[in-house]
C-alpha cells in the first residue's frame, strides 16, 4: 500500500527573499577575485570562467543563470 508523504510548506515574505538575495550577492562579489585568477584557464574550465565572469556581480534574477551557465 502506497502511503501519501507529509509535506509541510511555508510561505516567504519578501523581506526574508530579499535577505536571502543579498546574502548571495555578497557571497558572489567575494568570490570575485577567484573567479579573476582562473581567467588564465583554457579548455572547458575557461568556458565556465567567461560564462560567470561577468555574472559575479549579480541580484537574485542572475543566480539562475549562473549556476546554469556552469
């Protein structure tokens, strides 16, 4: 006998979203210099680069296309 999961669901404000997306941007920018010293990469790897690159500094609208460009 199949059983039904109990899924319990909350919403978000958009306070808490708009913590949740600066958080992100701030964790980005850090990373920034990182992403800059990989630059010198060839082969897939530095695909991977000139995707996120210009992406570093982003909003939570660029979050998604930068884990899909990688």
């Amino acid at each position: 006998m199949a059983s039904t999961p109990n899924i319990e669901t909350h919403e978000i404000s958009d306070a808490d979203l708009d913590m949740v997306s600066g958080g992100l941007a701030d964790s980005l920018t850090s990373i920034a210099p990182s992403v800059t010293g990989l630059a010198s990469v060839e082969g897939p790897l530095a695909t991977v680069v000139s995707n996120v690159a210009p992406s570093v500094e982003v909003n939570a609208s660029g979050v998604s296309g930068l884990i899909g460009n990688a």
